[in-house]
C-alpha cells in the first residue's frame, strides 16, 4: 500500500530548502555518478572526476556573482563559527584594533572570538532596540585591521540594503543567509563568506571570498589547516574536502543560472517576502513584525501575534498545515519565515493565505 505524503512547505533557517531539481538530479546520479560505477561521495578528491565538479563550482560562482579577477574562492570546513576565528587569527594581531558592528547574535558570537586575537570593538549597534533595525553610522579608525559586518540577520530578521564605503579598511562580511540572493558588489569587500546551508546546497561546505592581497599579508604564524593561503595554494584541496556538499553546491549554482541568474532571483524574492510582509502590515495588529520596515530582511521574516497563547495556537496549526520551520529562534521565540531561494513562491502564497484564515477564526 502506497503511503501517502502531505504537502510541506519548508522554512526552515538552515539546512533549508534545496531546489527539488537539484535534488532529484542528485537522486539520479546517487549510485553511478558520470558513469563511474561510483557515487560521487566516493570518488577521490584527487580524481579528474571530482576536480572537474570542484573547479566547476567554483567558476558558477565566479561567473554568477561577478567576482573580480583579484578574489580567490576556497571551500572550507566549519562553517561561518570557524571563520569567525579564523578572521582574527589572520589578520588582528596583538594590539591591533578591529571594527564590528553588531546586529544580533552571530555578530556578537564574531566579536566574542575576535577578542582572544585583539582588540576589537564596537562600530555601531543595534542591541539596545533587540535588533530591529541596521545601524547605519558606523564609528571606526582608519588603522583598523578590518570592519566586520552581517549582512543578514536570521534570528531578528534586518538586512543591510547597502553596504557601507569604508575606504581603505577592509570590509569584511559574513553573508550566511543572504549571499547569492541578490546581486552585490563584490569590490566593496576584502573578504566574504557564508555556510553554504541557507541558499548554497546542503550543510558542511563553507564558501569564502577573499581578495589575494588579504591572504598575501596575513598572519604567518598560524596553524596550517587555519591559514587560508594553505587553502589557496592547493585549490581548496589542501585535505578532503566535503566532496559531495561541493556537488551539490555546484548543482545548485546551475539552477541558478537556469533560473536566470542573480537579477532573476532577487526579484522573485522581493515577490516572496512582500507576500507576507503585506499579510503582517494589513493585519492591523493582529500580526507584529519585529523589524523596522527600512531594515527588514527578505530572507527571514520575523513576527508575533500579539496574544501569547495564539501565537502558540498559531504555530501548533501551522505545522498541522504542513509548514516546518516557522518557530522563531529558540532564544527569541515568536515566529520566522525563512524564504531562502528554494523556497517556492507557492510555499509563500500558501503562508500568506493560511495567516490571514488564522486571523479571520480568531
């Protein structure tokens, strides 16, 4: 007897929603990827096979996101929480002051690590309002190592729209939850990177963006695995990569490209988010949203109901409909939609209509 399956609508905030193509091509070439006999989990990463899935991935993403000729991109382990040691022990020696701003509890996790390297500070802050907004006057030193950003917060739901000119300080941004959403101007930047969990493919690769001269005068008295010139210079090969979450990676760049690339995207997640955004402000109260409306993220859209037992009400029936992830974050509470770029603009039309029906019975 042939079981049958409801209907779900994904929003998780990471690991998220993978294209269903991309998954079912991975589906396909599960056991015998390009007539191997192999799956490509266990191909060597010293084999042709897999170094031509690998340089693949990285030449989309090149081409996708217009990085410059004097960016490298390395594929790393453990995640955005292993950068943000990895930054300080690059490039913030002993007494060197470093910039962060703080826009929720990603960056200030950043800054907590940033201080057993320096001297980091504060750049500008959004805490005393519980993040609801992106500062936009920044408070920094022209000798500063670098200025550290998030472009997107997933816990409170702000965004940067544009990004600051910071001159001759390097701008450094961890772009976890928004990179490749929207197109952006890789040269305001002297290193980018993000866990490739929330718009780039499955958990476990972590891309970064950096430009040469950055690696060129980093720290050299820093273990291997932790030098990202060890990763530049061996191609991203340096050890085992996470060969299979490459792949996937590269598959979803593809679809990307299928999808019409950056501009494309970006317009369809402005569609996404307005749908819900509309069904918030037009609630007249009955839906709270927690950021200011010049700050509000596309990729997260955080909100309450103004009663705390509906709002329990509220997301004990969302789940019973089909939708996963809408619980806000565990520390926070509320809820939060995820409308990464796999997420559907169907999946978001059906959160729209189920929210304005809750409010309607209640």
């Amino acid at each position: 007897m042939k079981q049958t399956i409801q209907p779900v609508y994904n929003f998780n905030a990471g690991p998220s929603a993978l294209p269903s193509a991309v998954l079912e091509k991975a589906q396909q070439e599960l056991l015998n990827f390009r007539g191997t006999g192999m799956s490509v989990m266990e191909l060597s990463h010293r084999s042709s096979t897999y170094e031509e899935v690998h340089n693949k991935a990285i030449t989309r993403l090149k081409t996708l996101f217009s990085i410059p000729e004097n960016y490298e991109v390395l594929f790393l382990q453990g995640g955005a929480s292993l950068q943000f040691s990895m930054i300080p022990m690059n490039f913030l020696q002993q007494g060197q002051k470093a910039a962060y701003v703080n826009t929720g509890v990603w960056a200030e996790k950043a800054f907590a690590e940033a201080k057993l390297f320096g001297e980091p500070y504060e750049a500008a802050s959004s805490k005393e309002s519980n993040h609801c907004f992106i500062p936009n006057n920044l408070s920094y030193n022209q000798d500063d190592a670098y200025i550290h950003i998030t472009s997107n917060n997933t816990i409170y739901g702000t965004q940067w729209k544009d990004f600051p000119e910071t001159g001759d300080v390097p701008l450094i941004a961890d772009m976890s939850s928004d990179i490749m959403s929207k197109t952006v101007d890789i040269s305001k930047f002297a290193m980018i990177y993000a866990g490739a969990q929330k718009n780039l493919g499955p958990s476990g690769v972590t891309v970064v963006i950096i430009r040469k001269d950055m690696i060129e005068k980093a720290n050299p008295n820093v273990p291997t695995m932790l030098k990202y010139s060890t990763h530049y210079k061996n191609n991203s090969l340096f050890n085992t990569p996470p060969t299979f979450g490459i792949y996937m990676l590269g598959e979803v760049l593809g679809w990307i490209e299928e999808k019409g690339g950056l501009q494309a995207l970006a317009k369809q997640n402005e569609e996404k988010a307005k749908l819900i955004y509309d069904a918030i402000d037009e609630s007249n109260g009955f839906y709270v949203g927690h950021a200011e409306p010049e700050s509000r993220s596309l990729m997260n859209i955080t909100f309450r109901l103004a009663d705390q037992e509906l709002e329990k009400k509220f997301l004990e029936e969302a789940k019973q409909a089909g939708f996963v992830g809408i619980n806000g974050y565990r520390t926070v509470g509320g809820c939060r939609a995820s409308t990464y770029n796999a997420v559907p603009v169907e999946a978001c039309m059906a959160l729209r209509e189920f929210m304005i029906q809750f409010q309607n019975n209640n």
